[in-house]
C-alpha cells in the first residue's frame, strides 16, 4: 500500500475516519532522523495493507503539528477509530515502530 501525504483538506477522510489503524509520521525533508526513519515507513507501508501509512510535512502543515503537539520530529503517531493510541518522538527501529501499532506499550506511549 502507498504512503499517504496528510494535509488539512484530506486528514479527516485518511485519518480521523480510516476504517484501518493509521501510523502517521510527522517529518521534514531537512530532518536528518527523519530521513532514516522513512525507508523503515516505506518497508512497514508494502508489508502491512491492514494498516494505512500517513506521512505529515511540519513544514507544510504546521496546523496540524499543533493540533499534535509535535515539539520534536520525527514523532509517530497511531490513530485507531479516529482516537490518538500511541506516540513516540525520535528516530526508531522497525520492530519498535511494529510493536507502538500492536499496542505494545501499557499507556500506548513510547
């Protein structure tokens, strides 16, 4: 499945009303992190089709951040049935990223 690029016009139908638990990445091109985070993304969006894979440009969709609270990037973010259930901020391994979208953490916070 291909990664979505997220912004005001179409965040509600990808995100808030996805019938798929959604991994949103929220990044910048001139992040060095977020660079080396997107190949994992990538790999997580072609082996995963029950989940949609979001990606969200700071730079371009500030509102949005805000509406986060995104204060460092990379930062992920799962959203299941329109509800915030998991975050982590910094750059992470794939198997931390698959275990944030399974509910890995007690608190669904990383």
């Amino acid at each position: 499945m291909s990664i979505i690029n997220i912004h005001k016009s179409n965040f509600q139908r990808e995100v808030m009303n996805s019938d798929k638990p959604v991994l949103l990445d929220f990044w910048a091109p001139w992040c060095g992190p977020c660079r080396r985070v997107t190949p994992i993304i990538e790999e997580i969006s072609n082996e995963r089709s029950d989940i949609k894979v979001c990606k969200v440009d700071v730079d371009e969709e500030p509102e949005l951040a805000g509406e986060f609270g995104i204060m460092s990037i990379p930062t992920l973010v799962t959203v299941k049935n329109g509800q915030v259930v998991g975050q982590t901020v910094g750059a992470r391994p794939k198997n931390m990223i698959l275990e944030m979208l399974q509910g890995g953490a007690e608190n669904g916070t990383f």
